[in-house]
C-alpha cells in the first residue's frame, strides 16, 4: 500500500484566516463570547481539541450539546468567511498532486484537524475535494495521532487487501505533523507554509523538510522504492 495523507491549513492552502474568523463567530453567536483567547493556539490541532481548549478559556463547560452549537454555528458561517478572506492554493501543491496520480498506485488522503464538514468547505473552495478519497478528521478526536491512526485505518480500507510493503507518507506545516507521522509508522515531510518556522519544524526531526511542495523529489522517490 502506498500513501500520501495531507494536512490542509498551511500545507495544502492558506484561506487568509477563514478558519479563525468563523471560530471567534460561532462563540461569539452561541456563548456571547466577544474575543476568543489569545491563549489557545489553533496551528497544527483539531477542531475538537482546540474548541475543548477554548470552552476551559472561556468557563463553559466541554459538553456535547455545548460541541454540537459549535460545530454548527461554525460549519455555517465558514462558507461566508472563506469568500471574504481570499486565500490560495500553495505552491506546487497543484503539480505534486499530479505527479502523484500519475503513479497510478498511490492513494491520497487528508490527515487534518480540520473538523470533516470545514475540510469539504475548505478543499472545494479551492478546486482540492475531489482529489482526495478518504482521511481522518478532526470532529472524531483532539488528538492528532488518533487522528493519524484513524487515517491509516481507512486508507488500508480504501485500498484494499495488500501483500506489498506499506509507504504512508505524511505531509504538514507543524511539529505535530511530524509527530502523528511518528505515531503511525509513517514517513513525515515538514513544510514551513504555514506559521510555523524553518527552526521549529527541524527540530522536530521530520524525515525531509522542503521550502514548499514545488521540492517534492524526495516524496515521489520514497513513495515509488
């Protein structure tokens, strides 16, 4: 089996903060909650993990009905914000998809903390959704190596009964990337398009770290061995 699971934000698209401002208005629209925290970090982490995080920064309980309003208020206002905001597809992003599809052989997933509704929002916004069969999102854990096994899990499924070695290649913009990559066997490939530095992202002893996805010899080179 061999695979190539992305991440989104920062590695796959940049949507100028869509993601964000959707955030602080589902908050605000269900739980009066002007600004949201500075406190709590969103690159590299679930949906679900970092509304967890910001319903303790803000004294409302971590419900399920509490994560069901958010969950809706902010799938349906991030269609709007994602016009507003702009944003592109990253470079060679567009061509190492290609090359990948050429192979003929090697299946490509999302691995994101994105939750699954803002992953189709996102990736359809930008002309990606349908490149993808299968992936692990974040409404199912905050943690991203379940994420990752989640993942694996489906795209073993989505590939069927194999005799081959396995290749899973993971693809994203932080040090959690790299190490839900750890988590899963799988060889990781930094990429600093996000907000995460050159710096941060090597000292997370990634497998190959490139200056963006137009560098994608070393991928295609693992994927086809």
């Amino acid at each position: 089996m061999r695979t190539c699971l992305f991440d989104i934000d920062g590695t796959l698209l940049l949507t100028g903060g869509a993601g964000m401002y959707a955030f602080a208005d589902a908050f605000q629209a269900e739980f009066a909650v002007a600004k949201l925290s500075r406190e709590v970090p969103f690159a590299g982490r679930s949906d679900r993990g970092i509304a967890a995080a910001l319903f303790e920064a803000h004294g409302i309980p971590n419900t399920d009905e509490n994560w069901r309003r958010f969950y809706a208020a902010y799938v349906a206002r991030l269609d709007d914000h994602l016009h507003r905001c702009g944003g592109e597809v990253l470079p060679g992003v567009i061509t190492l998809i290609e090359r990948l599809e050429a192979q003929g052989n090697v299946h490509l997933g999302l691995l994101t903390g994105n939750v699954a509704a803002a992953a189709k929002l996102k990736l359809t916004h930008y002309g990606l959704w349908d490149r993808f069969a299968f992936g692990g999102f974040g409404d199912e854990h905050p943690d991203r190596n379940d994420i990752a096994a989640t993942a694996l899990d489906r795209a073993r499924e989505h590939h069927g009964p194999s005799t081959g070695q396995e290749r899973v290649v993971v693809i994203g913009d932080t040090p959690n990337d790299v190490r839900c990559a750890r988590a899963i066997g799988a060889y990781a490939v930094a990429v600093p398009t996000g907000h995460t530095d050159v710096m941060e992202l090597a000292a997370a002893n990634p497998d190959v770290l490139v200056e963006n996805l137009t560098d994608h010899a070393a991928i295609l080179e693992y994927l086809a061995a």
